[in-house]
C-alpha cells in the first residue's frame, strides 16, 4: 500500500514536471504580453532557479533523509559545479571582453595573467566542462567521505566539517591568485553554443533543462532508495553500528550516495549558473549551504518529492517577502528554522501524509532510538 | 615665447648673491646682552637674524626654563604685551598667562593685549634641534629617555656636538646607551670618520640589533674600505637573524592572544556540546549580545556616572553573564529541550536563532558598528627585548586564563560543577543517581552561554561590534572545540593555542587567507585521525 502511495508520489511529481516544462515556456513564448496568460521571462528565469534549487535539495535530503548525513556544506558542490560551468561560459567570450584578449578572459588580463591556467584548459570544449561539472564536485566528495566515513566522523562533527570545507573553500575562492575572478567570481558572460544567454529562447531552454535534470535527478535518487541499497542506507541512518555489526561496509555505502549527491548539486549549480549571469564566492558561504537544508525540512525529509517542494516554496516565499519586507527577512527564515523543527519535523509531506504513511513515519522516527548514541552520550533519559 | 637670454640669469645671480652676502655681512654687528631676561626682552622687536642668535643665547644661558620657552615658541604660545614683558600663554581656551623666564601667573591680560612672537622656517629648524639639545640635558628622566630616542631616529650629523656633551654628563645606562647608538649612527654616515670609528659602530648597532639599525647598517655595505663591508655584511646577517627571531616570537605573542580570543569563544561551547551533545549555531550571538551590553553599560555610564567609565568593561562584564547567561537559559527552556536526542534539528532550530538575533539587534540597534571605548589602563604598551607587548592584547590573555581557571575550579570544586561532569560523563547514571538533568542542562546552557558573553565583552577591544560580529568567530570555536576534543576545558586551552599560534605563524610565509585554509584543511584533516579531538573522553558512554 505505501509502495503504491510512494509510486503515485512520483507519478504526480512527473507530471507535475512535464506540465511546468510544457506550459510555462508556451506561456511565454506563443501568449502576447498583454494577455493574461502571459508570462514574463524573469518569472521564467525565477522558476528555473528554483528548479535548480529544488535539485540541490533533493541531493541534499538523498543523503540527509536517507543516510543520516547533515551536510553543511553542499553549497560547496553547487558552487564548484557552477564555476565549472562558469568556466566554460568565460571561455566561450572569446575576444568580445572589455579588454579583447582572445584567451583570456577580463580579470586575467586586469590582473596581469601572461597565459591561461593550466586548470583554465580544456574548459573551451562543452563537453570537457559537462564532465568537469560532475566530476569535480563528484571528486572532492570521493576524497572528503573517504577520509570522513573511513574515521567515523559521524553526526554533529560531520557537520562541522562540511560546514569547514565550504568555508575554506570561500576563503580561496575569495582570493585573486586562486585565477577564479576573487571577489567578483565570473560573470558577463555572452553565449553559449553561439546563442546569446540573454534571448527568452536561451532562457526557457535552460529552464526545460533544469526541468528535466531535476526529473532525471529525482529518478536517480528514487531508484537508489527504492533499491536494496535504499534499505541498506536507511539501515545506516536509523541503526550506523548494527548496520555495520550485520557485516554491511557501512563507509562505502555512505560514501557512494555522498558522492552521488554532490555530483547532483554540481548539476544543480551548472543550470543556475547561466540563468543568473554570475557566480562568485559567496556561493560557498555557509549560510547558504543551511538555508538550502532548512528547505528539505520544511517539505519534509526522507520523501525526495518534499525536498522539491519545500525548495520551490520556501525560495518563492523569500522572493516575494524580500520584495515586500527585506529588513524581516532573517526573521522569517529564523523563525523557519525554529518553528519547523520544533512543529513541523517530518516537514509538509509528513503533515498531508500523515494517515496511511507508515514506512514514513517509523523511518523518521527512528533516529531518535539509542541509534543517535553513535555521535555522542545517549539521552534516553529525556527522549 | 620668447626665452630669456643667459645673461640675464647671470645678473640675477649676482645680485641674488651680492644680497645675502651684504645681509649676512650686516647682521654681525649688534652686541648681545649676556643675561636671559635682557634678551627676551629684546626678542619681540628683533629680525629673524638676531632673534636666532638671542635663542642660541639662551639655549646656552642655562637657564632652568629656557627649554619651555623655546617650545612655547615652538608652538606659537610665547607672547610679547604690550608693555614689553614676555609671556607663555598655559591653558588651552580658558587663556592664562604665565611669566616667561619665572612661570609666575601674569593677571590682568586679555587676547588683544597680548601678540605671538614670530618665528619663520629656519628659526623653527633651529629651535627644534636647540630644544633636543636641551631636552637631552633636562634633569627629568623621561624626557632625556624621549629625546635620546629621537635624536637617534633624526641621526642628524649636526646634533653630534649636543650628543657628545650629553653623553659627558649622562649617567642612566640605557639612556646613555641610546645616546652611544646616535652617535654611532651619525660617525657611520659622516665621509671624514676614522675606519676604527665606523667599526665600533656598526658593532654598536649591531648590538641594537632593530630595523633601524639595519637600515643604518646596510648604508656601510656600500664602502669602499673592505673591512668595513665585511663587517657590514656580518652585521646585517646577525641583525636579519634577531629580527626574524625577534619576529617569530611577536608572532607567537599575536597568536597567544587570538589563541585567548578563540578560547574565550570556545570554552562556552565546550562546556554545552559537553554536556548536551547540543551545537549551539548561536553561540557566536551570544558573544554578540555581550558585546552590545558592553556597549550599552558604556552609554549608561556615560550619561548617568561618567567617573566610572574607567571601569566600564569591569562592570560590563558581570552584566554581559547575566544578559548572555539569561538568554541562554531561556533559549533552553523555550526552544532546545523540546529537541533532546536530536542534535542535528537542534543545530538546525539553533541557527535559525542565531538569524533572529542577528537581525533584532540589526532592527534595535542599527546595522552600523558601535564603538567601544578603552579605558586609558588598557590602551598603550611597553617592550621586552625587541618585543611590543600592547596592554589591550595582554589584558586579553589574562582574562581567558582567569576565566577558564575559574571555570575550572568552579567545575572542581562546586556542587553544581560535579553534577554537570557527572551529566557529561553519563547522563542515564547521573539521572539514576538523583542528579535532575535537566536542571542541569538548563544552568549549563546558561554558563555556557553567558561565558560566550564575557567573550564578548573582551572582543568589543579588538573587533567591531557589529551584529555580524558572532558570524566571524562561530567556525572558528568549533574548529577549537573539534580539535581540543569536548567536555575536557584542557583540550580547549589547547585547542585555541595551538590554533592561534599556528595561524599567525603562517600568516607571514602563506598570507592570511591561506595561512587560516591550511589551518582548516589541517582540522579536517586531523580529525580523520582522532574523531573525537585531542583530549578525548574515554570510556562506554562517550562510544555509547
């Protein structure tokens, strides 16, 4: 019965997002301006960035619903997919920068760069930086949860790691011999494929693109947590040492669906990249890397379809509220980040689904069983 | 345009020349009176000419306050009446006279009967080098001490006659010892000194051992006697080698006293993550809200007791526990102890108040940062060796030992302190036992917290007070807490050196930003090794 209820989740979500896909585009491109129907191309550019945003939750709640895993810092992947992509839109400038050089892009030359660094290489070619997107990210996660997982960092202290990595990473980023534009990040790009990014076409393209990555993704996760291995990562969130007592491999398990996940919010970070016009370090700030936690909470974690949700609706509520009243924005997001954990922990799906939903429920409570003992002195006391 | 012709600049020359030479020739003729009163009293009416001489005059009269007038001088405050006395205007605008040769009060004057003797730039070049001479002769210490200093950083060739005379007389060794390094700096300059001179003092200087006297050296480098660019070479090398010296050990004092900052930070979130296993992401707010009632215990002051604003920060202190301490408790009781056994929604709700609080005291108090004033105690410094101990910086360092001894002792010795090691050891045990944990947690979470405040208030000395200022130092105490393991005060205190140190020591080969990446990097990378920190707790509950 909950195998169905899930299925029809997906169903819905599918053709959730093929009519978005199909509609809003036609609402742009084929309705005059003055009909009502009509979309502006900003609304298109707002929607698609929060299907970007809507993937990095899903990578987010993949390994944070399933696994146990709180990243605070998969901003970082967002942003490295991002510059990858930047990358690639920086070298596709050719000679039209303020300054003309053929290679280089303008802050190289403003910054006296002779060449190209060797790691600018390559990113000319589409395809090379596609790769680059996943497999940068893909590879800092392989190295980072190698270390991690293999030490048991678990818990809290993962989380405290994560949250050093992407700082350190700002940190870097933020400087100019870094060759990655510092301060400024990269930015006044002009086209790609030869098409110009600011033409409405170019814009609903990269938003039926964002569409389908996040279909694609969404597929991704679901036939991981629906597979064998799905159940083995529950098994490690909900119970890490009698997983691994049961003779499971408990680190590598985490570290495959941890370096799926930042392959996912690379992807992410690339689609958002061209329809914004710019990345630079602050990408990488922590905070943005929790604020994008606090959306899979709201939709509800552990359900994939909640974290999509709960990406687009808290992202459209700060659009409309930072439009409205910018000064109390911090405290709605606080009083969020507050309220939801307090009220709302299985998030919105867990409030709808509430009847019926039983594999739902027992998974997300189940942490709170002497499992969590795994990070520090248990608290049955109180629990 | 027409271009003038060679001659015309010829006989320009000339009679440029023919004028100073007929001036000078001129200005020899009139006799000086010999005693001081005479000549000031002539000085109103004198052209600079004399007037440079009537000052040379009573530079050398020896008269106990010539040095005073010449600085009245100086600074344009030696005024002539207009019944012809000489006198010193004292008081900044409340305008008093004094006598000039006997500093008696003079009664009666008013700004218009009174007009500033005029000096012009060479008299002015004069009178500076006239009064080092004399300050190097005042019988107060402290202002030979100061003149010495800058007669060795002006190492003007023309003093040497004033520093040979003072050195005849001085008899306070360090004072005589910079007098020595001034006169070595000017032999080492002047073309006509003896070979035997310039060795002895670049020796001397070499002995000084600073970055003046390596700037004073390298000129010697450039001899044409061998010898001396041979000792010249060994010199620099000795004095290059007690700078760097020199410079690692003032990097290692930087680092002690952000390694206090980062303890102050880190010991309020030890003591929490201790016991409850909780992160607190507002922690770095507390430490914020500390420093704004340092702010506003100044204000208070300022307006309703104004003498005690010396002692602002020392009053500001216990208030900043109690704002912060208070907050903490209730932060716990509202909000966090409906979230026990769920650490990572407790770092989640956490954060979101740490948002809420930024953005009130943004709405309270305004984006801008607010200053904080040093009380005069605090602010200066004073050298040992080659080292600048600022009073700020050691205050610091102080306090964190003051509070983590206290902390510790508190720990130790109180009732309330066993109960909390015993929660932090194991919480099942200790409730078994009677002990009431959450009571505990609550009061820990306070302690915590208003110890985040106290940090505050010592941070309002070096940093901004700005509502992002919690922001800057939030990773920063995790990364001690990770490193320094929890629950052991210990660890933090190594943890925050070591971290301190090894950030400053890096910062001069790698840069700021890298030097705090590899130190980072070096956390993430240490912790893969040791999970739970350096002084990890041993035994089942923590493996639990």
């Amino acid at each position: 019965m909950t195998s169905t209820l899930l299925g029809n989740r997906s169903l819905y979500l599918y053709v959730t997002l093929a009519g978005l896909g199909v509609l809003v585009p036609m609402a742009n491109l084929l309705t005059p301006e003055t009909s009502p129907l009509h979309l502006s191309t900003y609304v298109v550019t707002l929607l698609g960035k929060y299907m970007c945003y809507a993937l990095l939750a899903l990578a987010l709640d993949l390994v944070w619903g399933y696994c146990g895993i709180l990243s605070l810092g998969h901003g970082a992947f967002f942003a490295l997919g991002g510059y990858a992509m930047g990358m690639h839109l920086m070298r596709m400038v050719g000679p039209r920068g303020v300054y003309g050089n053929p290679v280089l892009p303008d802050f190289m030359v403003f910054l006296n760069y002779k060449e190209l660094p060797w790691y600018w290489h390559g990113f000319d070619n589409f395809l090379f930086a596609m790769a680059m997107v996943v497999l940068v990210p893909g590879l800092l996660a392989f190295i980072f949860g190698a270390f991690a997982f293999r030490s048991r960092v678990t818990g809290v202290y993962f989380s405290i790691i994560t949250q050093a990595m992407t700082y350190a990473l700002m940190l870097a980023f933020f400087r100019n011999d870094m060759g990655l534009g510092g301060n400024n990040g990269l930015t006044d790009f002009k086209d790609i494929f030869g098409i110009s990014l600011q033409q409405g076409a170019t814009r609903n393209a990269f938003y039926v693109a964002s569409i389908v990555a996040l279909a694609a993704g969404y597929a991704i996760c679901r036939a991981i947590v629906t597979s064998k291995l799905g159940k083995v990562l529950i098994a490690v969130r909900d119970a890490e040492s009698r997983t691994r007592f049961l003779g499971y491999s408990v680190e590598k398990y985490k570290l495959f669906v941890w370096v799926v996940s930042a392959c996912l919010a690379g992807v992410a970070g690339a689609l958002y990249v061209p329809q914004v016009g710019i990345i630079n370090p602050s990408e990488f700030a922590p905070a943005s890397s929790i604020e994008a936690v606090i959306w899979v909470a709201v939709g509800g974690r552990g359900t994939l379809v909640g974290a999509i949700i709960g990406a687009v609706l808290v992202n459209a509520f700060k659009s409309w509220f930072t439009g409205a009243i910018p000064e109390l924005w911090l405290f709605a997001l606080g009083g969020l980040f507050v309220l939801v954990t307090l009220f709302l922990p299985r998030g919105i799906l867990g409030l709808l689904g509430r009847r019926g939903a039983g594999r739902q429920q027992t998974s997300v409570h189940a942490p709170k069983a002497r499992s969590e003992g795994d990070t520090q002195p248990v608290k049955g006391a109180r629990a | 345009m027409k271009r003038a012709s060679p001659s015309v600049f010829l006989t320009l020359l000339f009679v440029l020349f023919s004028s100073i030479s007929l001036h000078s020739a001129f200005a020899q003729t009139p006799e000086l009176p010999k005693e001081p009163e005479a000549l000031l009293a002539g000085i109103a009416d004198a052209d600079f000419e004399t007037k440079a001489r009537m000052i040379d005059a009573l530079a050398t009269s020896g008269h106990p306050r010539a040095n005073i007038v010449l600085d009245a001088l100086i600074a344009g405050t030696l005024l002539t009446t207009s019944d012809g006395k000489v006198v010193i205007q004292a008081g900044g605008n409340a305008k008093t006279y004094v006598d000039a040769l006997s500093g008696q009060p003079v009664a009666g004057l008013t700004d218009d009967k009174v007009s500033k003797i005029g000096v012009n730039n060479r008299l002015r070049r004069d009178l500076r080098g006239l009064s080092a001479r004399l300050s190097l002769m005042s019988p107060s210490e402290a202002t030979r001490r100061t003149a010495a200093a800058g007669a060795f950083s002006a190492h003007d060739p023309e003093t040497l006659p004033f520093i040979e005379e003072a050195l005849k007389k001085e008899s306070v060794p360090p004072i005589r010892q910079t007098l020595e390094q001034t006169r070595a700096a000017i032999i080492l300059q002047m073309p006509d000194a003896s070979e035997d001179d310039k060795l002895a003092a670049i020796a001397l200087l070499q002995a000084r051992g600073d970055r003046d006297a390596l700037s004073l050296i390298v000129v010697a480098r450039d001899s044409d006697s061998l010898k001396l660019r041979m000792a010249a070479a060994t010199a620099i090398d000795s004095v290059n080698a007690s700078l760097a010296y020199w410079g690692v050990l003032q990097n290692v004092y930087y680092g002690l006293s952000l390694g206090s900052v980062l303890l102050l930070a880190g010991i309020g979130l030890a003591i929490t993550f201790g016991v409850m296993g909780v992160i607190n992401m507002a922690h770095g707010e507390m430490m914020m809200l500390g420093a704004y009632t340092a702010f506003l215990t100044q204000q208070v002051l300022q307006s309703m007791a104004p003498w005690l604003m010396e002692w602002s920060l020392p009053i500001a202190i216990p208030a900043a526990f109690l704002v912060a301490g208070a907050m903490g408790i209730v932060l716990e009781r509202g909000i966090i102890s409906f979230l026990y056994g769920r650490p990572l929604e407790t770092l989640l709700a956490t954060w979101g108040i740490s948002l809420f609080m930024q953005q009130g005291v943004r709405t309270l108090f305004g984006p801008t940062n607010k200053a904080v004033s040093t009380p005069s105690w605090m602010s200066g410094a004073f050298d040992i060796g080659h080292l600048t101990i600022t009073y700020s910086r050691l205050s610091i360092i102080v306090f964190s030992m003051a509070i983590l001894a206290l902390l510790m002792a508190f720990l130790k010795h109180t009732h309330f302190g066993m109960q909390m090691r015993a929660v932090t050891q194991n919480r099942r045990m200790a409730a078994s036992m009677g002990v009431r944990t959450n009571w505990v947690d609550a009061l820990t979470f306070g302690l915590g917290s208003g110890v985040a405040g106290i940090a505050g208030v010592a941070l309002t000395q070096i940093d901004n007070v700005s509502p992002n200022l919690g922001q800057s130092y939030i990773i920063d105490s995790f990364m001690v807490v990770v490193f320094g393991g929890v629950g052991n005060l210990w660890g933090t205190l190594v943890g925050a050196m070591t971290l301190g140190v090894a950030n400053k020591l890096l910062e001069p080969y790698a840069g700021a930003v890298v030097g705090k990446i590899m130190v980072l990097v070096f956390i993430i990378l240490f912790i893969q090794r040791r999970p739970r920190g350096l002084f990890a707790l041993k035994g089942r509950a923590v493996e639990a």
